[in-house]
C-alpha cells in the first residue's frame, strides 16, 4: 500500500468516525526539512569543537550534504518565493 492509498483509507475512516480528515501525503514535508535543518544548527552552536568528531561538525558532513541536495532538487520549483 502507498501513501496515497493509506491517505484514502485514513481519510475513510475519519469520515466515518466523524473526525477530521488527516492532512495529504507531503502536507509538512517542507517544514520538517526546515526543522532538521535548525536542529542540526542548534547543535552546532551548543556542541563543543572536541566533541563534533569527523565529518565537518554536528551540522556538516555527509548525511547533511545528501539531504540538503535531496531537498534542493525535489523542491527547488516550489521553494521560490517562500524561503
């Protein structure tokens, strides 16, 4: 099952319960992307130099790089006027 088809049968079953309907697939994937990136920046500021390890600081490194492009290419027509 996708996430298209599980939103069909959530949203189903909130109208049969009379409760609101969960919000679509990808609703808040914008703002979490905007959440992780602040965390990583708040840890930055608050990690001590000896402690960040290998990899360029808690906010750097591979995992930050691969997901700030995996954003970057997916969304990059929507972001236009909103960052």
């Amino acid at each position: 099952m996708n996430a298209s088809q599980q939103h069909l049968l959530d949203t189903y079953r909130a109208a049969r319960r009379a409760e609101a309907a969960p919000p679509a697939p990808g609703t808040h994937t914008l703002r979490t992307a905007h959440e992780i990136r602040g965390w990583y920046r708040f840890r930055a500021v608050v990690t001590a130099p000896a402690d960040r390890g290998a990899g360029g600081g808690v906010g750097g490194g591979w995992f930050a790089g691969r997901l700030a492009g995996w954003f970057a290419g997916r969304f990059a027509g929507r972001l236009a006027g909103r960052l």
